[in-house]
C-alpha cells in the first residue's frame, strides 16, 4: 500500500517537474550511469514514474555534487549497486523538457546485484549488450550509442 502510493507520489512530481521545466526553460544538468558487470552485461532499470521502458540509472545533482558523485550515488540509490572504476565518457547537449540540457554519461563496473527499491526502481537487471531489452528510451538509445561511438573512437585513436 505504501510502495503503491509513493509511486502515485512520484508520477506526480515527475508531471509537475516536466510542466516547470517547459514553463521555465532554465538550462539543466543530471548524469546517466553505464554500470557493467564482469561479464560486461549492461545493467538497466524500469522506472515506477516514466513511460513503461527500459534506461540507465541516473539523475540529477544535488547542490554542492560533483556530476561524477551524483552518477555514484544514482546508481547506489536506484539499484543498491557499487561503482568502481568510474569514468567519463563525455556530455551529451540535448533538449529535455523544452528545456537545455547537459547529460553527463559515465560508466562504471559494478559487482553487486542490483536491488531495485519497488518504488521508484520497479525492476533492475543486467543484459547483455547484443541482447537489450525493448523497448528502451529515446534517450537511453541515445547515450548506448554515444557510449558505443565513444569506446570506438577511443580503440582506434
């Protein structure tokens, strides 16, 4: 009952973030986090609040936290999973609710099961990059390819 109203609460404030970031237009920052496992399975989540598709963890900073901190912590708070080896893979520019926005990609490995919390995390797994789960977010797809076009230009350069 009150995993099933915390989701209710946070379709809600989703809504109303949406509706002040297109009214607004005040430029925003958050981080996504690539975690992989050993194996190099790619881990994912499904949010309680958004669209029924599959994305990275991530999120916004808070005041005062480095953007690599705030990938950290997203990733902890999502799926109860540990990051190690954390890098940059690089900011993407895109358009998020009427709104600029800089999305700050980072990847990580990660031995930990996830753990998703049921209310925000509704479903956490791991998959392996040939097999991804559908449907996935536009911008999830979009930061896998930006991720994959980064290892890429980083083999060959």
């Amino acid at each position: 009952m009150i995993g099933a109203l915390h989701r209710q609460a946070l379709r809600i404030a989703h809504t109303l973030r949406h509706r002040w970031r297109r009214w607004r237009k005040t430029p925003l920052e958050g981080v996504t986090m690539i975690a992989r496992d050993a194996e190099g399975k790619l881990l994912l989540v499904r949010l309680s609040y958004a669209e029924a598709a599959w994305s990275f963890p991530g999120g916004g900073p808070r005041r005062g936290e480095s953007m690599e901190a705030a990938a950290v912590r997203e990733l902890r708070e999502e799926t109860g999973c540990e990051a190690a080896k954390v890098r940059l893979v690089g900011c993407m520019e895109e358009v998020l609710s009427s709104s600029p926005h800089s999305a700050h990609v980072f990847t990580c490995l990660t031995d930990d099961m996830p753990r998703p919390d049921g209310r925000e995390v509704v479903e956490a797994r791991f998959f392996p990059p040939h097999s991804l789960p559908h449907p996935m977010t536009d911008r999830t797809q979009a930061r896998l390819a930006f991720w994959r076009e980064t290892e890429r230009a980083s083999t060959t350069g």
